[in-house]
C-alpha cells in the first residue's frame, strides 16, 4: 500500500478569540488548498518567540481551530531553547510554553508540540485497506538514506483523506519530500 | 549487538594548505577528544558561505586531512540553497561548492557533502562481532518515534573503535543523541 506524502514544516492552528488577539477583524484568507479537504495554508504568518529566540515567518495554518497549536520539530525546539512533548494533534497535554506575535497582540500559552508521526484516513478507506482495528502503521521511505519510520498514527475522520504526515526532521534526515510516495507497512 | 551512538553537527575537515589559508600559522588546538582515537573538536571555527546564506561558528575537527570536507545535514542544505551529494567520507564526487572563511582568509571549492550514516569499527570489533563481510547494516533507535535507518555503511580501520555516526536530521527525526546505545540489526 502507498499514500502520498506531506512534509509538515513549523507551522501554527489559532482558536478564533488567538486569531482576533493576533490579527483583528481581518479575515483569514486562503493562499493554497492542503491534501486534507477544508484545510488551507492561509494569507498570514507570526513569529514564535520564547526567551531564547524569535522565529519570524511561520505560517498560520486555516480554518481556525478549538485549540492553538504550534508544530515544531525538534531541530526547531532546540534553536527555540524549548522541550515540547510528542503529542498527537489536539493533546496539548505538557505542552512547552511560547508567545505567538502577531500584527496587533502577542499570546503566549502553553501550545507547542511535535507532532507525532500520522497518516490520515477516511473511514472508507481505513476499510478498504485492512486498516480497521489498526492504531499505528510503519512507514518505509526509499532513498538514498531509507528508512523506516515506526509508531506512526492512524487519524481517521470522515473529513480526512489518504496522506502521510511526517516533520521536516523526519523528512530531511530520510530525503524525503511533499508529493512522494511511500509505502505503509503493517505491525 | 548495541553500540554508543554520536551525533554530528555540521562540521570541516581541512587540509594542511587549506588550514593555513584559513588560519595561518597558528596552532590546530585540540578542545575535546571525540570517541574515535586521535580525532578531537578543535579550537577553531569557520563560516560556511554561499551566495543564499552565511553559517556562522561551524566547528573544525582535527587533526588536518589529505582532503577537505564540510559535512552538512539535509537541513542545513535547505538554508545555505545548495544540493550536495549523500557521500561516504572523503568520496567528494559532485560535492557541492561553498566558501569557507577563516580569518585570514577564504578557500572556495567543491567540498560540501552530507554523510552516510556509517559505523566505525576496528577489524578485531568487526570479527567480534561477525561483521566480515558485511557492507552495511540497519540501525534501530528506541525511541517516542522509533526508527530503523537502512544503508548504514561499515568503516574498518585499525584506527577506529566502535561508534554509530548519524547527522541532525537523523538524531532529531529519532530524537536519538549523542551516548545513546543504539541496536544494530544485520541484513
């Protein structure tokens, strides 16, 4: 079985009550549509700042969110002087501790992880690829550097369709880009 | 069969003439001595240039070579905007070119690479261990993203002790560091 392949780069979700502190009135506009349906790459950007350094430029992820969230890897954790836990989308549970800055306001909360490893599914398609009663796949990457990705997570939701997530660590270190094919492995 | 794993930031080794564009007559001072004998972190630093970007405080390792070699992760490639070659150490076919600047001077050529992950081991550790033979191995990091990394070269000499190099984007993807007792697993 092969999925398509996004590599996930630092990259920011905002509650609406963040994106108003952050940003005002203005709307979050759409720059490119994202392989999971409803999902967009947006018109604005912020800056993560911890005591030990500013990270300008990081992209605010549409539409907006129950949570905020900042996904960085953890190449970006150590330049940030910060110890995010693993954590799958959403389980904000130990989450380090950044300022988000924006036009108008800064928030600074507890919010930054680094995302688990996870492929999306629908349910139909969990189905029809045997996935069903499976928590976690491997991941194998053919390159010049192969690898073997383990634990990674099935996140299934009608709203999701075929993908791989992975960070830009684990995309850099296995040479592995956005667009690529890879080859799910079961346990 | 476990081995210490050491993870490589981006580093050069220069050669004599190199060095003394670079540096002059000034004494390689040696500031830490690195697991493998006789190699060690020296009291030098150098930045790396391209027409994208400058690094700054990129660390010499000594002693002095018979060629010279900026090792860089993926992920350093990216910032600086050049492509090198995935290269065993020394092999510079196609590297990639970048400017390394010293204080008294600047040394320009193709020289930049991104390392295999390779295991160093001495002929007595290789039969110890029923590697004869044997051209590479896999490598499995236990961690909260387990990974196998596949194609990692053996490097024998009489001069090396056992010792797994991996570069940044590999330690951090795995969120495997330098010490750690990682597992090698045969073909």
């Amino acid at each position: 079985m092969e999925v398509i392949l996004g590599v996930s780069n630092r990259h920011v979700h905002l509650t609406e009550e963040d994106y108003k502190t952050l940003f005002g009135d203005e709307p979050l506009g759409v720059v490119k549509e994202l392989v999971q349906p409803g999902q967009f790459s947006s018109d604005k950007q912020v800056a993560i700042k911890t005591e030990k350094r500013t990270m300008e430029k990081v992209r605010v992820l549409g539409p907006l969110r129950s949570y905020t969230q900042v996904e960085v890897s953890k190449t970006d954790s150590f330049a940030l002087g910060i110890n995010p836990p693993i954590r799958n989308s959403g389980d904000l549970e130990g989450s380090a501790v950044v300022t988000i800055v924006g036009p108008l306001g800064e928030v600074t909360k507890p919010c930054a992880i680094i995302a688990n490893r996870h492929l999306h599914i629908s349910p139909e398609q969990r189905v029809a690829n045997g996935l069903v009663g499976v928590d976690k796949v491997k991941v194998k990457i053919n390159s010049e550097k192969a690898t073997i990705f383990e634990d990674v997570w099935i996140k299934e939701s009608p709203d999701y369709t075929l993908e791989l997530h992975i960070d830009t660590d684990d995309g850099n270190g296995s040479l592995a880009k956005t667009g690529d094919m890879v080859e799910i492995i079961r346990y």
